[in-house]
C-alpha cells in the first residue's frame, strides 16, 4: 500500500515581553525549532528577535533537541521573539497493534538497576521529575488500568482515556508551576498538566514516559472536530512500549508511542514535535535571567498553524534550520 504523501504546516510563534522598567542585560535559552527525523521533515526555520541581539547560539542538548542562546546587552522595555517553522509531516502509528505489546510488568523490569546490567536510556524517563513527582495519590489512580499481564501498550491506551475523562480542560485553570497535586485534587487543567499527570501515572508503576512540547493545528486532516488546546504550545507523552508492531523501532523515536491526552488519540499528521524531555522544565519554549526590568512584565504569546499547499520535491526551500 502506498504511503500517503507528507502534509506540510506552518508554525509561527509569537512571544512578547512588556516590561515597566529598562532590561539593562538579559540572556535566554529557547526551544522553538522542531525536530527533524524519518517522521518529521524541517524544511524552514526563522528566528527573529527585537531588539537585535548578540548572533545566537544555536545547539543541541542532552536529549538532542535544538536549543538557542541569545543575549541583549543594550537597554530594552520590549522583547519580541518570532520563530517561523515549516515542517513536512508523515503518517505515524497507523499500524499499531496494542494487543501485541510486551506485558508492562516485563518493561518495568527491563529497566530496574541490576549491577553490570547494560544501561538503557529510557530509565532516565522511570524517575521523578521536577514537576512530575510521585504521587502515591497518582499511583493508586492508575491502578486498575495495569492488570498482571496486560499489554503495556494497552495500559498506555486506557490511561490516556481515563486522563481525558476524570479531568476537564480549562483554559487558565493553573499556572505553570501550579503542583501536579493540585492539578491532580481539582481534577482540571491544560494540556501541560495532562501529560504530566499522564507521565506521573506511568512512572509510579515504573514505566518510562516522556513529556513533548509542540504545536497542534486546529482541526488535523481526517478529523472531524477541533483540537483542544490548538493555536497555542501543546504538550503530550511518549510512553516506551519497545517490540510493538506500529511502533517505530530505530532511531530516537525508537519504542516510544506517542499518545495526547487532552484530545484522546495518537498524535498524527497535526502534531508538530518541538522537543522531549523528563517534564515542561526541560523543554520551556523561551526562558531566561534578566537585570532590571521591574517588578512585573506583561507576557503575550501568540501561535498561529496552517497548512500550505505547496510541492514537497524538497527543492526551493525558502530557509533553512539555523542547526540542521
């Protein structure tokens, strides 16, 4: 069969920082490129920042996500951050095959410490986090979705349902470091605070889960209905369920299954991956030290996603990625 062609987005996010008094010196770090593999193609990236500030930096982390360090040393009230992305988008997840996952005890134990045992990456993501703790409240929550035996991939599933329907989705409900505890009492929340309580879920019961940052459009291609939590950042999970048909087994996506909570599904052809990480902390779209400025700013971040009906040759591509 053959595989359906590549949809193509643009993503451009606007940040806007007001400030009541001169910044006299200011260094950011920013996660707004997106990841470039087999099922996401970057064909443009464009940053660009008023005031003009020193070249920025442009580098990979710990986890190979793009990263960006720029600084200001000359005196501003206003900091405008545009980052404009084209990606190309493939098909993922189509084939998989829950039932054929591994059994989530066996993944579990695959990744406890054994002395002189080989290390495997995906232990990192068992561990608490700074804003995923363990939560004994979490863990018996999830308990009855991890039956002895049953396919991990199949937990993942029912988790992510149960996420999306014990929790109501509230714009402005919580703040960014509102406690998963608190998210978790109020039983409402945003979507950073769903893959987060989905991440908290998994790991009590020592199944490695990853966060995402990135964007979503409004209504992807094949659904019938608008996405929660579009035109803005978005956040899901990965969960590792390795040997799973339908699940990619190489590169850095190897094993994990993507799957959002906040709009029940696995994330397809509107998802627009940004970057991975053990929770929001790590992958924070813009964030940085300043001198001055006040006591208070008034923050505006603003994201727009279409897509464009353009030829995918891969020729003629108006930019490049500043870190390919």
């Amino acid at each position: 069969m053959t595989a359906p062609p590549p949809t193509r987005l643009e993503v451009v996010h606007d940040t806007r920082y007001d400030y009541p008094a001169p910044v006299t010196l200011a260094h950011h770090l920013a996660h707004l490129q997106p990841l470039d593999d087999a099922y996401q193609r970057l064909c443009a990236f464009e940053l660009d920042i008023e005031p003009l500030p020193m070249p920025p930096r442009a580098s990979r982390d710990a986890l190979g996500n793009v990263q960006h360090h720029f600084s200001l040393a000359q005196a501003h009230e206003r900091l405008h951050v545009r980052a404009r992305s084209e990606v190309e988008l493939r098909t993922r997840f189509t084939q998989l095959d829950a039932a054929a996952s591994p059994p989530w005890e066996g993944v579990a134990a695959m990744l406890r410490y054994v002395a002189r045992a080989p290390y495997r990456p995906a232990a990192e993501f068992v561990q608490p986090s700074p804003f995923v703790p363990l939560l004994p409240s979490l863990r018996a929550w999830a308990a009855p979705s991890l039956t002895p035996g049953r396919p991990v991939a199949e937990v993942a599933l029912e988790l992510m349902q149960r996420v999306h329907d014990d929790f109501a989705y509230e714009s402005a409900s919580t703040e960014i470091d509102t406690p998963l505890a608190q998210v978790f009492e109020q039983k409402r929340g945003v979507c950073q605070d769903f893959a987060h309580l989905m991440a908290g879920a998994l790991r009590a019961w020592g199944l490695p889960a990853r966060y995402v940052s990135g964007y979503l459009l409004t209504r992807a291609p094949g659904e019938a209905h608008d996405m929660v939590g579009a035109d803005a950042s978005h956040a899901w999970v990965q969960v590792w369920c390795p040997g799973t048909p339908g699940v990619p087994e190489d590169g850095a996506d190897g094993g994990w299954l993507g799957l959002d909570p906040t709009n029940r599904l696995l994330p397809g052809v509107g998802h627009v991956r940004v970057a991975i990480g053990r929770d929001f902390g790590d992958v924070t779209p813009l964030r940085g030290v300043i001198r001055g400025g006040g006591a208070s700013h008034r923050l505006e971040v603003a994201v727009h996603t279409r897509v464009l009906d353009v030829a995918t040759d891969g020729a003629g591509d108006p930019a490049r990625p500043l870190l390919a």
